[in-house]
C-alpha cells in the first residue's frame, strides 16, 4: 500500500489574521510554543508558564501598531502564528525580525515557507525594507525554508548566542524588501530607502543660439548640474517627424512664452543632432556626472542607448507601444513619466512593460503643467502608485518652487526626482521660463539631502544626543530619605517618580505597584535610584 503523502499548501488558502489581545489567543500562541520541538528549536528552551506568559504576549506582540502579529489561517483555520519585532537599521535600511511557529500537526507541509513570502507584501507596506531571522545552525527544517522564501545567510552577523551553559551556532539570514539598484559609474544605490536619484533636467535649454552657442550652453548645463550636487543631467532626443504629425499648430502653453510657431517646426529647430548626444555623454562622464537623455521614438531610443544606463519615457510617450517595447528589449531600468495620464492607461503601459521586462522600473509622478501650481502636484500620489504598481515611485516637479515639493517629494518614498533648470529664465526659448536657476538647483539639491538627513532611519529608539538627558532628567523610582536595610518602600515617604539629576537613574515607575510594601535588602542612599538589586 502506498503511504499517504503530507498535504501540502499549493491546495490550501493561505491569509492573516490580526492577533487579538485575549487570554484565549494566548493560550493557544503558549501550547505551540511548549510543543516539544518547538522548544528544541528556540533559543529559549524554558517551557512557558501562565499567567507569566500572558505578560510576555500581550507586550511582546503588540509592541507596534504597523507591525502586529498575525494568525497563520488555512482555509480560515489557525495553524500558526507569525510575528515582527523591528530592530536597528542595518546599512541603513528599516529592519525587523521575523519570528514564526506553526502548530506541530502543520510542519513539514511548506507551509513555513509560503507565510515567509506571503507577509512580505503587508512588511512592504509598513515600510519594512529589510527582513532578518536568526535560526540555529542545526535545525536545517527551518534553514530551508527561510532559504526557499528568499532568505539568505548573512554572514557579517554570525555568532555565538548562549542559553544556560551550552552555546549554538547560529544563522542570521535575511531577505531584501526594497527595491534597488546600481547603474555602471554611480557610486551608490537607487532606489527604495537610498538617497533620492536627482536629475537636472536641461530639456531644450542648451538652443540658445549658433551651433558653436548651443554647445558651450550644453556644457555649461552639465557643469552647473555637477556643481550643484546633482546626481544626474538630462537632455532630451527626438525628431520632429517622429513626434508630430506635420500640421500639428500651435498651443496655448507655448503662445505663452511668446512662441507662435506650428509646434512642429519649433520641434525641427530644437532638435539635438544624434552626434552632439554622443560628445555631451563623453563630456557628462569626464565631468563625473551621469549622463541621460529622453528618447521621443525607437530611432532616438536606439542612437542613444549606447550612452545612457537608465532609460527616460516622458508622460507624452508612456502610450507609445513600441517605444516601450524598445525600452524593455535593453533590459536596463526605466524611467517613466505619468504626466496627463489617467490610471487606466498607467495600468496598461505599466502591464505591457512587465510582459517584456523584469528590469527595474521607476514611475514618476508629474502634472503635465508648464510651470504647474502648488495645487495641481498631488503628491499623495507617490505612495498611492507604489501602492498600486508595486514598483519605485518618484517626482518629475514642474513646478518653480525649488524647495517645497521635493522636500515632500522624499518624505512621502520619491526614490528619484526630476527638475528643469536653466542658466537665466530671460533666454529665449519654451522651458526657460518655468525652469529653476543654478542658485535654486543647488538650494533644491541641499534641502532634499537635508530632509532625507532628518527622515533618519525609522526605528523609534533613545538617540546618542538624548542620552545624557535620558539618564539625567527622565523620570524613575528614586529615593526620597536614606533608605536602611528592611526598611519598607512606600510612595511619598521613602521613594518617588522623580528627576535623578546626577544621580543614579533607577527602574522605570511602572515598576511602583510591585515594589511597594517591599522591604530592601541593602541600603538605598538618599536621591539615588531604586533597582531591583536592592529587593
């Protein structure tokens, strides 16, 4: 007879549910986690024992709103539980440590597995970029099971851990969140949690006059770019008869700047010559700044691709089928603009791109506004798309103020940021007018450095320039009078939840009701503070 297999999970419906802060959800959590070989397995081998356990539960697991504990349900049956406690930063990125107990009639069955990938989605959203669990080297179950769910040993935090008298080696594993990305040349990452990718947009600005004019201005633009603290300088490569169709007319956008020309003779003349791309890159990379531009078509796409490690599509392009396909056959990131753009055709070219390319993929959040208004940002929408899209989210800002919506921008997850400059608003031309000065790129450039300097790294904790004052002015259990040896504690006659000042900090004041009507064991001087050493 053939001996029945072990159901697996690929049958099962796997979700979540919140863990509720009841002595019976404890009770269940405690009975899994006296189970025999669950204990053999953690750290802490003691068997857990009410109603001390219950303190721990009801504490430990619901130490943070965003990250809670959940029951592991298959087909809305409790098999397991699984919960996050966040941690410091490692390099940098918000961190939390992942701890899981299936109940023993549901091991062995990759169940394990399947809830380590199926709570990286709500981790992601709680802004959990890095993912770390610590498992003993000699339970190679579990080891592969993290593994399979994209966990790997991370071998900078391998040590010793003790429990008792007996030492296990121990695994530290962990699995990225966030999504980044290095490009040839650049010196740091993109991306999620990274330092926010800047881009000096130059657009049309270098056509200012001559061939011999339009050059030097195109040098100046990548020079002012560099000195400014830019990450990246952006032109843009297009050829009118690939653009528009031939008697496109005029618009009211560009009659504002004093231009009345059919947009599609002013495309002619604004027309950067494939072969001056071609020097301004080489000259972008001697002056060690990264080199973009904006193709318009597959032509343009194609001239420039040898040049350029990230590829830019603007709102205006984001439907341009072939384009996008063009895009995705480099295989190399790709910037894309939503400006004018309703969620159903983002939907499509974000789809349509996907089917063809797994490289990363970077939506910028524009109004297709030349200059846009404060009003018209909405830059609510930068979480709202990473939400939606699964992908990097950032800014391509039209607007004249220099300051206000890239500093948002970044507070609200834009991984990269987009702005036009120019060297005098006053030249002649289309974009000048709107576009930022070099003073005002250099200005944008600090204040978002600034902000991602003030956004730290996300997990609440005593910071070093706190503890001083911590130790000196947070209130503890203090002594109020010499306190003798067996002399009884009482509120207001012999301690208090005082200031220490310089003197010893003792414990936290929750602690009063258990230390009241105590005696002590040694003596506690006046103005010190009370620890659970004197009990």
């Amino acid at each position: 007879m053939t001996k029945p297999t072990s159901p697996t999970v690929e049958c099962t419906q796997i979700s979540f549910e919140l863990l509720p802060r009841t002595e019976e959800a404890a009770m269940q959590v405690m009975a899994w986690r006296n189970d025999e070989q669950t204990r053999k397995n953690s750290f802490n081998k003691a068997e857990k024992i009410w109603p001390e356990f219950w303190q721990e539960y009801s504490t430990g697991y619901f130490k943070e709103s965003c990250l809670p504990g959940y029951f592991i349900l298959v087909d809305g049956e409790r098999v397991g539980v699984v919960g996050f406690v966040r941690v410091a930063a490692i390099d940098g990125k918000q961190t939390a440590e992942v701890s899981i107990n299936l109940a023993p009639d549901r091991r062995a069955q990759g169940l394990g597995t399947a809830v380590l990938k199926a709570v990286q989605t709500p981790l992601k959203a709680a802004g959990i970029q890095l993912l770390l669990a610590e498992i003993q080297s000699d339970n190679p179950a579990s080891l592969k099971a993290f593994e399979r769910a994209g966990f790997k040993a991370n071998h900078r935090y391998k040590q010793q851990l003790s429990a008792g008298k007996q030492d296990w080696p121990v695994e530290y594993l962990t699995v990225e969140l966030s999504e980044r990305f290095c490009i040839p040349g650049f010196d740091r990452e993109i991306g999620e949690g990274a330092s926010c990718f800047i881009v000096a947009e130059a657009g049309s600005n270098w056509k200012i006059g001559t061939a011999k004019e339009n050059d030097a201005m195109a040098r100046r633009l990548i020079d002012t770019a560099k000195e400014a603290g830019a990450d990246a300088v952006k032109f843009q490569t297009f050829k009118a008869k690939s653009t528009y169709v031939s008697n496109a007319g005029d618009s009211d956008y560009l009659r504002s700047t004093g231009e009345v020309r059919n947009v599609f003779d002013l495309l002619k003349d604004l027309e950067m010559p494939y072969e001056m791309v071609l020097e301004l890159a080489q000259y972008a990379k001697d002056t060690g700044i990264t080199f973009l531009t904006t193709a318009f078509s597959v032509d343009d796409l194609n001239a420039v691709d040898a040049v350029v490690d990230i590829h830019k599509i603007a709102s205006y392009e984001n439907s341009h089928l072939r384009l996008l396909e063009a895009a995705a056959a480099t295989g190399k990131p790709l910037m894309m603009s939503t400006g004018a753009s309703p969620l159903d055709e983002i939907d499509w070219s974000v789809a349509h791109y996907r089917e063809l390319s797994q490289a990363p993929l970077i939506l910028m959040q524009c109004t297709a506004a030349y200059p846009a208004p404060r009003k018209a940002l909405n830059l609510r929408t930068i979480p709202s798309l990473r939400s939606r899209y699964g992908c990097l989210v950032g800014l391509s800002d039209h607007s004249k103020d220099p300051v206000s919506a890239p500093v948002m921008a970044v507070a609200l997850g834009a991984c990269a940021l987009e702005k036009h400059f120019t060297m005098d608003n006053n030249l002649p031309g289309p974009d000048h007018k709107y576009a930022i000065e070099p003073d005002q790129l250099k200005a944008m450039v600090l204040a978002v450095r600034q902000a991602e300097e003030a956004l730290g790294d996300g997990f609440k904790h005593v910071a070093e320039e706190e503890q001083e004052l911590f130790l000196f002015a947070k209130r503890s259990l203090q002594a109020l009078t010499d306190i003798a040896p067996g002399e009884v504690l009482a509120e207001d006659k012999n301690i208090g939840i005082l200031r220490p000042g310089a003197m010893s900090k003792g414990m936290h004041p929750k602690h009063l009701a258990q230390v009241a009507g105590r005696p002590v064991k040694k003596a506690v001087a006046r103005g010190s503070g009370l620890t659970f050493d004197h009990l």
